[in-house]
C-alpha cells in the first residue's frame, strides 16, 4: 500500500506549501486537505499564471488529480463556490473534487462572531483573518455546529435557527447587528444545492483509494506554531495544523503515514499579533517583505518578517515527526549582503535551545544568531545542488547539521519549476 506523504507548514504559516504541494502533486492520484478553511492561502505558479487557493487542494490544477476535503476542514461554501467558479472561468475542471459529509460549515454569524471578539479583545486582539475559522470550531467542540450533510437533512433549519438564535443573544449584548434565520437559510439551501455532486463519505473514500494503491499528498494549511495546543497560545489558529490534526481531520491512521515534509522559508514571516523572536522591526526586515513578496494571499496583510529561527525549527521537526524539510526562497535571502541564523534563545543570562509557547517566555528571548554572507548570484536557473553558490551550502548544511534533518527540496525562484530536488 502506498503511503501518504504530508506536507506542513513549521513556522508561523506562508512558508511556500502550495509550490512543493504542487511541485510533489504531478506525481500524485490525490490531494487532500485535512486542517484549516479558508484563513489559508496557497498561491501556485503555472506557466506565468499565479493560482490562489484557500479551501481546494491546490493538487486539483494536475489533471486527474482527485481532490479531497476532508473532515477536519471548516467550509465556507460561498467561498468555496467563488473558487469552484473562479477555476472553471479559467479552464480548469473541478469534476474531481470531493467534500466530505462531516466537514463544519461556516456560516454569517461565525464571521461576524470572529470580528466582535477581536474588537472585544482590544489590544489583545489575535490579528485573526476574520474568515470565522474561531467561531466555527468553537461551535464544532461545542456540539452544536451544523456538518455538510446537515445541509441536506429535513434538521437543518431547525439546526440552524437554534444556532442562530443562540448567536443573536450574544450579538445583542455587544450592540452588533442580528441575523435572521430565514435569510441564511435560504442562501445556504443554493449553496447546498451547487456543491451536493461533490459530497460524500471521504474517510472511506481515502481508505478505498490507499486499498487501490493510490498515491495522496496531503496538503497542510497552517503551521506548527499556529497549532492550538502547541503554537504561541493565544496567537494560534483554533485547530491542530500539525500531524495529529492530519489524521483526525481525514480519518487517516498512522501507519498511513509516509514521508512528513516541513516547508520553511530561507527567512521567516509571521501575519497577525503574537510573539516572535527572530522578527526584524527593521530595514532589512522591510528589505525582506519587498524581495519575497511578503503580503497576504489571504488578507493582504503585510507580513512581518524576521530571520530563520532554528529553535522553532528543531521544535516542529519534534512535534510533527517531519522526515525531510522543503526550503524556499534561497534565492530571496541570498539578495541580502549578508543574513543570519538563529541557533539559540537568550533570556536573561540564560541560553537554551528548547522552544517554549508560554508568551513571556518567547517576549523576553532574544535570538542568539550565526552570520552568514549573501550577494549569491542569481540562482533561479539552477537544478543541481552541486551548482549552488558556496556561500549557499554553507547554510543549507549548517542548518541541517543543527536540526539532524535533509532538506530535501530547495526553493529557488517562484515558478512550478524552480526547485532544486536532493
Ligand atoms: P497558510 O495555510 C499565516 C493566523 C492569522 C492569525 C491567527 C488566527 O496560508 O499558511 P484565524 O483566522 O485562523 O483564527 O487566525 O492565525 N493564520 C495564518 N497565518 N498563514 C496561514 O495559513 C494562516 N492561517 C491563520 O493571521 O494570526
Ligand atoms: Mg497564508
């Protein structure tokens, strides 16, 4: 049986998942997604032509390419649909995408919800993509979310107003604006009715296709860092981007599991509030941003940007059991005169290489860092290592002297087709 290989983010998100996703996708029979809903944002370039996805496993641009969503994913089916329709305008058939009956479903209030208490929290607020992502696992832990096939059962109104009514209570104390049941439930029944061919039981789909030999990568959303329970608690997304949320969000056992790839950046990027020890409030901080194009896919927001910070790095390795790591954007730090590395935390006197998510502890670490020289010629065209710059190696290696693990795919310019594979 074909093992599945895995693909998640180790940093704070953004790390390039959707090019190695893709890049690994050709070989693929299916893409799935297990974790996350549309906070996320996939950018993939073909052919010149830049592709965003935010809910659709970015594999379905292979031809074939089964495209699964698993149950673990919170679907807004309005954005789902704008991206169903967005594909096609543009050629690209969607027939084989599949959604699965226990996915959660995002709904107005969700939204709304997610934006009342963000300006609630004031200057503690998360810097959420304000997407209901929150609000909607809230309710799913809750026990009171209402799942995909909830759309088509003769409860769904009542499902749904129960919530609704409930929402209105809160929405009422904070002075924001109610919303009504019968509205929702109408647009949600069109909805319901355009995405029904793409539905089905996925957890016994994915284990038909591993028992016909089928190849799956999974597609991460997220990242170590953002998990809820091992991330900068509170400055965490509300699921497990990480391994264990990979099998839960798709039925997945562990023995399934094959190759876990962690992407990171050369750099590294965080959007939203929280801790973040290697950041650079800087001009190369800002020099950063503008030569990797470091802006939202999702909110457009500008990232901050900062060095790459090995603690963190040897932490997600830890925690999801990753067995080779895909680094992109060597060829935007190599543009830098010179850049660093973290390899330890200093706080107070004391110096320790072990991450920790407690939020004081991260405030008061300052990064202990290792320089090393830029000015790499372009390296865009390059397919071999061999071919690389001295001055590249030198950190490839350092890095995976440091953190014992081969970073197998090295990013070097935007497009499908500008990786170097080891
Ligand atoms: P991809 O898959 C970067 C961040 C938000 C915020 C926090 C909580 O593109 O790597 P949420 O809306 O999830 O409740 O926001 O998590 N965040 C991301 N940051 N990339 C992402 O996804 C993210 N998804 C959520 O900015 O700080
Ligand atoms: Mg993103």
């Amino acid at each position: 049986m074909n093992k599945v290989d895995v693909v998640l983010g180790s940093f704070y998100g953004d790390e390039g998942k959707g090019k190695i996703i893709d890049y690994l996708g050709g070989s693929a029979d299916v893409a799935l997604r297990a974790t996350g809903g549309n906070n996320a944002g996939h950018s993939i370039e073909v052919d010149g032509e830049k592709y965003v996805f935010h809910l659709i496993p970015s594999g379905i641009l292979n031809k074939g390419t089964l495209a699964i969503i698993g149950n673990g994913v919170v679907i807004d089916p309005k954005v789902l649909i704008s991206e169903i329709e967005s594909l096609e305008s543009r050629g690209k058939s969607v027939a084989k995408l599949r959604i699965s009956t226990k996915a959660h479903v995002i709904f107005p209030y969700h939204i709304e919800m997610d934006n009342m208490l963000e300006s609630n929290r004031g200057k503690n607020k998360i810097g959420t993509t304000a997407r209901g992502i929150g609000p909607c696992y809230c309710d799913k832990y809750e026990r009171s979310g209402i799942r995909i096939e909830d759309l088509y059962s003769d409860s769904f109104y009542e499902k749904l107003k129960r919530n609704v009514d409930a929402k209105n209570k809160i929405f009422k104390i904070y002075n924001y604006p109610t919303v009504s049941v019968d509205e929702i439930y109408k647009e949600y029944q069109q909805y319901a009715k355009k995405i029904k061919k793409y539905v089905c039981d996925t957890t016994i789909l994915i284990h038909d296709l591993l028992k016909k030999n089928k190849k799956i990568i999974c597609e991460g959303a997220q990242a170590t860092l953002l998990d809820i329970d091992f991330g900068s608690y509170p400055y965490v997304t509300s699921s497990n981007p990480t391994i264990g949320g990979i099998l839960s969000g798709s039925g997945l056992n562990p023995s399934n599991i094959g190759e876990v790839i962690g992407v990171m950046k050369a750099y590294s990027s965080r959007v939203g509030e929280g801790p973040y020890v290697t950041e650079l409030k800087n001009k190369t901080g800002d020099l950063i941003r503008e030569l990797g194009h470091e802006y939202g896919a999702t909110t457009k927001r500008p990232r901050r940007c900062g060095y790459l910070d090995l603690v963190a790095l040897r932490y997600a390795i830890l925690i999801n059991g990753i067995t080779a790591l895909c680094m992109n954007h060597l060829d935007t730090i190599g543009k830098l005169d010179k850049f660093k590395l973290c390899v330890a935390y200093k706080n107070g006197d004391k110096i320790t290489e072990d991450f920790t998510t407690n939020e004081k502890g991260l405030l008061e670490s300052n990064p202990v860092y290792e320089t090393f020289k830029g000015n790499f010629p372009d390296i865009s065209k390059i397919r071999k290592y061999e071919d690389l710059p001295i001055d590249a190696k030198k950190y490839i290696e350092r890095i995976e002297e440091f953190v014992g693990v081969p970073i197998k795919y090295i990013g070097v310019g935007a497009g499908r087709e500008d990786v170097i594979v080891r």
